[in-house]
C-alpha cells in the first residue's frame, strides 16, 4: 500500500509541474508579456516567473518577477533538464523558447515522471517511467 501512495504522489508532483507550465503559458499569452519556468536541480524547486529583466535572453535572471515558487517533497529530486540555462520560457504567442525535458524523480521508487515542452506549440506532455 505504501508504494502505491507513493507512486501516486509521484504523479501528483508531475501533475503540478504540467499544470504550472500550462499557467506559465496562458499568463503569456492572455497578459501579452514572456512568463517561464525555472528549474533550481539543486534546490529540489521551481520558479514561476515574468521575464522581465532580459526577456531576449530567455533566461530567469535576478530582478524577475517571481509568481510563485513551488519546493518539491524531499523524497523528489529534479533530474535530466534540457532546457537551456534551466528555464522555458513562453512567448505571447504561445509557442517556447525551447523544446526540452524535465523529470521529477523518486530515488525510493526507482521512478520519474517527465514533462516535455514542444517549443513552435508550446504544447506540455506528461510521460511516466
């Protein structure tokens, strides 16, 4: 039983992440301005931010404006990011500044859920190990 609950709180912290990059997108375009997503690995935490400070670099830069940040239960580690400098971000359009992969990991389960970014769509999937 106690496996099960932890697969189910794996896919619960993919779930968030999938959704929070689905705000992220939704505020740039309904607001008309770049919003992203950082990924702190280290601090096992993401960002929600506007890119506001150098919006041409597509990068989460110190002076931000932060949404929200979200710090994953220590039995989760952020892995395998292929986003450059650790960040998407979306354009008003809709679309991202890159395709690119993110995985929440369970050391205990031996298990990750992954979220993939379609940069021209800006379309979020989730996968599961």
């Amino acid at each position: 039983f106690d496996k099960f609950f932890r697969q189910q709180r794996l896919k619960s912290a993919g779930k968030d992440l999938l959704s929070d990059l689905r705000l992220a997108r939704s505020y740039a375009v309904s607001r008309r301005a770049q919003y992203g997503i950082y990924f702190d690995q280290n601090a096992r935490q993401y960002v929600l931010f506007k890119d506001v400070v150098n919006p041409s670099n597509y990068t989460y830069d110190v002076g931000d404006s932060v949404v929200k940040t979200v710090s994953l239960s220590s039995i989760f580690s952020l892995n395998n990011c292929t986003f450059p400098n650790t960040a998407v971000v979306y354009l008003s359009t809709g679309s991202a500044s890159s395709s690119g992969t993110v995985d929440i990991y369970n050391a205990e389960l031996v298990k990750y859920v992954r979220t993939d970014v379609l940069a021209s769509t800006g379309r979020v999937r989730l996968t599961q190990s």
